[in-house]
C-alpha cells in the first residue's frame, strides 16, 4: 500500500502560515531539501527549505536564502535579487555531499550576488562574472580543505562552473568548466638571443 502523501495531509495553506524554521521541522525528510549557508563577516546564518515537495520552490525559505546572498555593499534594494535556483540546488547538492560524508557545516558565502559596482571594485573579478547574474557563490565550508570542497562540486549530478582558490572555491551553474584561481604561475622572461 502506498504510503499517504504527507502534504497532502499537512495543506498548503497550513503551511503558508508557518515560518520556514517550522516548516522544515514538519516537512519530512525525503522530501524536503533545506540548504544551511552562513554568511563571512556578518555571521548571519539560515537554515532554510527551498523546496518542500520534491518539485517546485518553496517561497519563503527561497527568499531568506537570497537575503542571505544578496550584495551587502549596496543598499537591499540593488543588492538583494533572486538567486537563480539551479545555483540554489547546486549548493544544495554539494552540502549534501559533505553530509554523507559526515560533514555536519554550514556552507560560509564569502560572495554571492554582486551588482556592476561592488563587481568593478573587486581587483580580480572577471569582467562578465557570473556572480552578476546571481547565479554564482563564493564559498568555503569550516574543516573541510579547498581541494575536498572543489572535489565536492565536481563530483555532484550537473556541475556548472567551478574555481578553486586557496581560500574559496567558486561554484556557479553556468556550462561546465574549471579552472584554478590563484595558483602562482611563474613568469619566464624571454631573452631575444639571436640578435
Ligand atoms: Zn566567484
């Protein structure tokens, strides 16, 4: 016999009522999908449900998902947008990794969402970063190296883009590709010799 839905029991509207914390705690499980992010030099954190039927976006905890990435240089009116969710499901994806691997962490957002201005400002930023498009996070998890969280975004179901750098790694849900951030590439200097 199958076993009854268990939201079809507990409505909708039942639901809309209830905080996202309370929410994640009458969601069972299999299908809920709860994303813990903290965010660096604010500390603020969430542990919020994105999702709650297997299928479609759970609104509130969504959206304290994107306040906590929004771009904190600027006033929330610029700096606060909608996270793209494929990005949402990525990070997801890669915390769920790390639990199976015992790892009980936040993921700490070093950057997420980033407006023209605070982009400009940053020294290395790519011209065209995908942080613009809200659909990038900077990030690194406390215990875990570098290298063990990029092997983590590798090895999920639909990787995007991913950068490893000695503090963060990059993760975005663009196409698929890699690269190494701030690895120091000597320099050759080329002396012309044959006059
Ligand atoms: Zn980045």
């Amino acid at each position: 016999m199958r076993r009854p839905d268990f939201l079809t029991a507990l409505t909708a509207a039942a639901l809309a009522g209830m905080s996202p914390r309370a929410v994640a705690a009458a969601v069972p499980n299999g299908t809920r999908r709860i994303l813990w992010l903290r965010r660096q030099g604010y500390g603020d954190e969430v542990q919020a449900p994105f999702c709650i039927d297997g299928k479609s976006v759970y609104e509130p905890g969504y959206r304290e998902i994107c306040w906590l990435m929004r771009d904190r240089n600027v006033p929330s009116a610029q700096g606060y947008v909608r996270i793209d969710i494929v990005e949402v499901e990525a990070l997801w994806e890669v915390q769920q990794s790390l639990l199976l691997h015992g790892i009980l962490a936040p993921l700490v957002i070093t950057s997420g969402f980033r407006t023209l201005q605070t982009n400009e400002a940053l020294e290395n930023a790519a011209r065209n970063s995908m942080h613009l498009y809200a659909k990038a996070a900077d990030m690194y998890v406390p215990g875990v190296s570098m290298r063990d969280l990029f092997d983590a975004c590798w090895y999920r179901a639909a990787s995007g883009g991913m950068g490893y750098y000695s503090d963060h790694v990059h993760l975005d849900s663009g196409t698929r590709r890699w690269w190494v951030g701030d690895l120091a590439i000597p320099t050759f200097s080329v002396t012309a010799s044959d006059g």
